[in-house]
C-alpha cells in the first residue's frame, strides 16, 4: 500500500498525533485522550510516565461496544497501530489504543462492524484509500468489566508480529500467559488454539500460509458408513446418504464401506487386519436400539489397535441424562427435566413436574435419542393434558424418557473436536511425555488438554416451528437458515460453553456437536451433545457441514486433515501408555500373575494406581456379611486404607492385577506413601512383577502364608509380625495406613 501520504500525514499534524511514525506520546497526547473519555464509561489513569492504563468508570456489561479502531491507515507497523492485514494497519486517532496487553483480557476486538459503523467505515476507508471490503474492529467487552478495573485486550489477536515486543505482565495464570509477546507467528499450537477465537481473519489466514509448509503424507483411509440396506429405522430411506470426507478433501485417498449392524464388528476386523488402511474415519452413528452399525465398530477399531476417528466405546452413546449429570458437574446450565420409566410415572406427573421444578412450555425427549427420533411437533407441551398424552405416546414405544423446560429464545450449536486447531509435526518426545503422564496420574490418554471449537452456529426456524423435530428435520423440507452468530461476546460464550461440554461428556475424544439455547435473560441453557454428529453429507447441509464452511479457522479440509493427525496420535498414545506387563498362567507359581511384555527400566511406573476407582468395603461388613471362603480371600489380598475401610477387587476381571508376593519384590509403592507401583531394578522382557505384601497388608485381617518366591532373603512364612519391620526396610514406601500416618 505504500508510506503516508502528505495529505495522510497532514490529518495526524492537525490533531496534534504522529503514531504512525513514532512509538511514544506526548503529554499533549495523553491529555487530549484523557479529555476525550470524559463522561464516558472509560478514563485514562497515569501512574508513572511509562505506564498508563484504561479503566472502567462504572460497571460494563458483557456485549458493551466500547469504541472503534478506526482511523488512517498506513503501510508501516508502529507501536500504537492495529494491523488489519499485510502492510495494512490503522493509527487509531482515540483514548483505545492505551489499552493495555493482556493474556486473558477482558475485552476483544469484534472483526465485522454493524450497519451502524459502515457510515464511519466508508469515510475513513475513502480518506485512508482502503479497500471496500475492509472492516475497522469494534472493542467490544467479553466479560463483565466492574467499575474501577482495567480494561485489556490481546495483542496477539491482531499483530503476527509486533514492532515493538515486549514481557508481558499481565498476571494471567502461568497455563494462560505468553510470557514474552512478540506475535501469533511465534505462538504454540496450544495457544494458538486457544486464542483462534480472538484472532483477526488475516491472522487466521497466515496461521494456515504457515501450516501448507508442512508436508501431509498421503495416507489411504477407510470411511466406515452405516449402511440402512437392511434396516427397519425410521431413517432408513430417509438419511441413506454416502457420507465421505473425501468431498471435501483431496489430500488422502478415501475408501467407502458401509457397515451393517449384524456383521460390522467382523467386517470392521476384516479390514484392519487387511493392512491396506493408515487410518480409519468413522462415520457409523447407529443408536442402541437402532438396527444400523454403531457402537460395535468403534470395538473393534478399539479392540485391534486401528487409528480411528471419532469417539471412542466410553464415548459414543451417552444418554442424555448422563450429559445432563456431566454438564452440571462442570457448572454448565441444565434445564429442569425428570424422567418417567413407567405408567405409575405417568400417572404421578403432576408430583414429579412440582418436585424438579418445571413450569410450561415443557418438551418431552427420547431418554437416548439422535436425530431428532421420537420428537413430534407436538412434543413442545403447554399444559398438563398434552404432557401425559405425548409422554404416554414415547414411553409405548421407547419405553422410558424424559421432560425438561422448553426454553424460548435463540438455538445455538457449536462444534468442538480434539487437539489443536493447527496442524504440527508429531514430537515423539512430547507423546511420550503426555504418555507418561497419562500413565501416571491414573487417567486415560483420552482426557485432552488441547482441544478446538469452531465458530457457532444459529438456526432461524420458520414462522409456526420453535424446536427440531422429526418431520421437519427429515420429510417436510422446511427451510431452516444456519447463520453464523453475530458478536464475538456470543461467539465466545458458546464457544465456552460448547468446549466445557464437549471436555466434560466427552473426554474432549473425537468431535462433538453441542446444542444450546440463549434465554431472554442472555443465558445460556446446554440441551446436548452429539458425538459423531452427521458430516460431509454430499450437498454439505449439515448444521455441522455448514459450522466448517464458515469457520475461517478450520474449515472442511483442515477438519479432516486435523482428524485423521488426531487419530494417529491417539493411536501413539495408546501404544505408548500401554501397560508394560501382561497377566500370564504360571504353573510355578500356581495360578495368574503378572510378567513384563518389555524391558522396564528402574524407577518406572508399573501400576498406575493413583486415580483409579477401587471397590469399597469396611471391616465389619466382610466379618459380618462374607462367606468364610471368601473371608480367607479378603485377608490375604485386600488393601487396607484405614483400620475400618478396605479396597477390593472388582466384578471385572479385565481390570484384575493378580501380583504375587516376594521377599525381595522387584516393584514398590512410591515414596511418601504414594499409591503408584514403580520397578525397584531393571525388569527384562518375561520377567516376574512382585510386591512385598507386608508393605500394605492389615494386621487386623492378615492371613498368614507360606513364600515361594525363592530368594535369598525369603522368609518363608509371612505372618503380621513381619509388618512392623517395613517401615525400617521400605522407609515411606509402605502405604500410609501401615506407618500410621
């Protein structure tokens, strides 16, 4: 665009600024600034001549427009410019650019102005020889501002890099700050994705000029589909479509195979064992009580160790009281509702309409639906009459469901999937650390720190419809609009809400698709979420289709690229959090035991105990309640916690660790009583994984026995006078009970 202009440079002379050219103000500067805020809702507070901040003067709500940055714009970056593209940036002639730098500011910049800024837009661009289309940024407030705090916004939202960097000081919590700002170019692919929300459409665009650097290998990938050949659902030759990434990517070569529900979990097998695929992209979605391939490919991929896509078993069909549990858990507003599982349910639903506290309208729900399935026009009840009818009519023919409050306003959906928005070379370093730590904290490598949402959408229904419904989702064809949601604080907060859930319901594993409703209050209500929600339908009209064409972040082919990196590095994780034993039969040692299946190093973690669910029981119930041979059991293997309270083995054998006893173990507890069980020496492929059971067993339920292990320092038979010596040869490797803390 070329330097100032004379006549440019003559507007900032007139008024006194020269921002465009220099990094400091002059005091004449700052007082006309401070002039500029008086009676408004912001001021300029000077409290050294470096540093001068801007301030509330009275509460601000969320959604408050604060100011414009508009102004001349010139080619050449300076510490008082915002940057609106390459070479682009404007000199802001207003108090706004004292605005302060912060990691988790308080306020945004909004990148499309409403109709009632074009009139301003269009002179300055004129004077400024902009182009048409450029759009100056709103400060808009993205959380509530009490009076007397300082306002902020994040640099980084608009500058790739700055001209002038600087250590932040923002105070934000160290996983939130930079630390040094020097631009988005020079962010991690962690923040980068937490900040996408925030980052100017210029920005988002040379985040991606970045990422075509990066060579994508081109992998051969199954599409598993279900097929409704042959089906009974209600969907059947209504949704047979033939869903396929590979409409809108052309980066892979993708392969399609419908799945039928009798003989999915075989053919999905099949294929795996085929070798011919690098990964598998899951689009099966039948429900339980659906006659299409569902959940029982997603075993199968689990089972043998396929790079997938998607949710995982533990994922894929929550009901949707189990959503509601998750989402209150992580402090997201849920609605109202109950649940009737039979006619005695019904008849009293006036009882339990009073004790959930619902008032009308109310809507009544398939317990575990998707699709819309089992929802009528007429499921939206206003009195009691319609909601005994319409809960009648469900419970005949799904056999349980559920009520909550209708709520009146705006229909959101936001979509989120897991890992970054961006795609990176696999650090193998890294994955083995996250591995390591997955393993370590007891957790599954499926609890995702990193994960991404896009931008939501809303849905304008027709004049007589307020809800999606069967018929108007799948047969009438009524004209539903998606629109891209206006204002970035609403952007901001469904996005928060959607990524809450999608963390919370989903482990953040795969992708989900989030429907909210906003109140006439400006609340936001979470309904549910739909993992493994329709994709690539070949006329992209999906709600979510629709998310990934206007999501300037991501968009179609990106997703796909970033799903199919996830599920390789998924894969990775699971390989490498992988126990480092097997449970083998041994003859010598009479029954089940544990070997390593690798080399396992000293001091590495073996059982990762810290964090998992255990089965409780107290002292007096197993003397009370328990057959003597089960007595006999519980002495010799439970794990006492305290005098009274014991954990137990599970009803599950998969989770059973059946560790034998030595004298001279070759594993222990962790020091400082910790619960995990690390190796005390090197361990080579095939050998034995023992504990020293004096270093946890009850005194009060000991059972004494005689050792076999055969070491030097056997001795032979451990009875409880063996545990106050522990403490002596294990220090603070025994559990806390023992040693009496």
């Amino acid at each position: 665009m070329g330097t100032l202009s004379e006549e440019q440079l003559a507007v900032f002379h007139e008024d006194g600024y020269e921002l465009g050219v220099t990094n400091h103000l002059t005091e004449d500067q700052i007082g006309k600034f401070k002039k500029a805020f008086d009676g408004k809702e912001l001021e300029v507070v000077e409290r050294s001549a470096e540093y001068r901040f801007v301030r509330a003067t009275r509460d601000i709500q969320v959604g408050t427009v604060l100011g414009i940055f508009d102004g001349t714009i010139q080619a050449k970056c300076a510490r008082y410019t915002i940057s609106l593209g390459d070479n682009v940036h404007v000199v802001n002639h207003t108090p706004l650019i004292l605005i302060n730098h912060s990691c988790s500011p308080n306020t945004a910049l909004q990148w499309s102005a409403p109709p009632s800024h074009e009139s301003s837009f269009s002179s300055l661009a004129a004077l400024a020889g902009a182009h048409p289309e450029q759009v100056f940024p709103l400060v808009v407030a993205i959380a509530s501002i009490s009076k007397g705090e300082e306002v902020t916004w994040n640099y980084l939202s608009s500058e790739w890099e700055l001209s002038c960097p600087f250590d932040c000081q923002c105070r934000s919590r160290s996983d939130l700050c930079v630390g040094k700002v020097l631009g988005a170019k020079h962010l991690t692919s962690a923040q980068k994705t937490r900040m996408s929300p925030l980052m100017a459409p210029h920005i988002l665009k040379k985040m991606a000029a970045c990422e075509s650097d990066i060579a994508v290998d081109r992998l051969s990938v199954c599409v598993l589909g279900s097929s409704y050949a042959n089906g009974k659902d209600a969907l059947g030759k209504i949704d047979d479509y033939q869903r396929n990434p590979g409409y809108v990517n052309h980066c892979h070569n993708f392969e399609y195979h419908g799945l039928s529900k009798d003989d999915c979990y075989a053919e999905t097998r099949k294929l795996i064992k085929s070798g011919k695929y690098d990964v598998f992209f899951n689009l099966c979605d039948g429900a339980l009580d659906a006659t299409t391939a569902g959940i029982d490919v997603i075993r199968a991929l689990e089972t043998y160790d396929a790079a997938f896509t998607g949710a995982g078993v533990k994922q894929y069909e929550p009901t949707k009281i189990e959503m509601k549990l998750l989402a209150a858990d992580a402090g997201i507003n849920v609605p109202p509702y109950f649940v009737f599982k039979n006619r005695e349910d019904i008849e009293s639903i006036e009882e339990l309409f009073g004790q959930a506290g619902l008032t009308f309208p109310v809507i009544v729900k398939h317990i575990s639906g998707y699709s819309s399935i089992g929802m009528t026009r007429s499921s939206r009840c206003s009195d009691f009459k319609q909601l005994r009818l319409q809960s009648s009519e469900l419970l005949e023919t799904y056999g349980e469901g559920f009520v909550e409050n209708f709520i009146e306003g705006e229909e959101i959906t936001v979509l989120a999937f897991e890992g970054p928005c961006v795609l990176e070379p696999f650090d193998m370093a890294e994955l083995q650390n996250r591995a390591d730590a997955v393993r370590f904290q007891g957790h599954g490598p499926m609890n995702n720190d990193i994960c991404t949402t896009l931008v939501p959408v809303t849905v304008r229904f027709p004049s007589n419809e307020t809800f999606k419904h069967f018929d108007m989702k799948w047969t009438t064809n009524v004209d539903m609009k998606w629109e891209r949601i206006t204002g970035i604080a609403k952007d901001l907060a469904c996005r928060d809400v959607g990524l809450k859930a999608f963390k919370a319901v989903l482990r953040g594993m795969g992708y989900g698709r989030t429907d909210l409703r906003i109140d006439a209050d400006g609340k936001i209500w979470f309904l549910e979420i739909n993992p493994n929600c329709g994709l690539f339908y070949p006329a992209g009209c999906a709600s979510a289709d629709i998310i990934l064409k206007n999501d300037e972040a991501v968009g179609a082919e990106r997703f796909v690229n970033l799903m199919i990196a996830a599920a390789t590095r998924r894969q990775m994780l699971h390989k490498l959090a992988r126990p480092c034993f097997d449970v083998v039969f041994c003859k010598m040692s009479g029954g089940h035991t544990l070997r390593a299946n690798r080399l396992i190093r000293e001091n590495e973690l073996i059982l990762a105990e810290e964090g998992r669910a255990f089965h409780l029981v107290s002292l007096k119930h197993v003397e009370n309640n328990w057959p003597e041979e089960d007595k006999v059991v519980f002495r010799r293997y439970s794990w006492p916690l305290s005098k009274h309270l014991y954990a137990i083995w599970s009803d599950d054998p998969s989770t059973w660790r059946p560790i034998n006893h030595s004298c001279d173990p070759t594993c222990w507890f962790g020091p400082d009583h910790s619960l995990n069980v690390f190796a005390r020496r090197n361990l080579a492929k095939g050998q034995e994984i023992t504990i020293d059971y004096s270093t946890y067993c009850s005194p009060d339920a000991f059972e004494p026995f005689e050792c076999h292990c055969g070491t030097s320092k056997c001795r032979k038979v451990i009875t409880k006078e063996d545990l106050p010596d522990m403490a002596a040869k294990y220090g603070t490797r025994v559990t806390a009970f023992l040693s009496g803390c």
